[in-house]
C-alpha cells in the first residue's frame, strides 16, 4: 500500500455511518513514532462515496488499484 492508492474496505463495523464496500483514496500514512515507515498502521483516506477523510486501519482495507 502507498499514497494514492485505490482501495475497498473490507470490514464491518469499523465507522459509524459502515463503510464497508465503499473506496477510499490513500492520502498519509499515520504511524507512532516507534514504527518504521515502512510499517504502516493506520492511513488517512478519503471516501469516494462520501467526500470525507477517515482514518482506516491497514487490515480494513484491500488495494484496488496502484497509483
């Protein structure tokens, strides 16, 4: 996973309104600061249904499409 790219969100129940089967749009990686960069967490996103940024944990999501 990397900024831009296209993904699905795969869980229930991990936001109120679900975004389950919507897609979102990778914009920052959210990690602490004790985490390689290259261990991404959490990203930043952008719904493509609703226009709203979210945070999304790295296994509630499954890459669409590569920017």
């Amino acid at each position: 996973m990397k900024v831009g790219d296209l993904c699905k969100v795969i869980k229930k129940r991990t936001h109120k309104p679900c975004q389950y089967g919507q897609h979102v749009v990778l914009l920052k990686a959210l990690n602490p600061l004790d985490i390689s960069p290259h261990e991404v967490i959490f990203w930043e996103t952008l719904n493509q249904t609703t226009g709203k940024w979210h945070h999304h944990h790295k296994d509630d999501l499954e890459v669409v499409s590569c920017k």
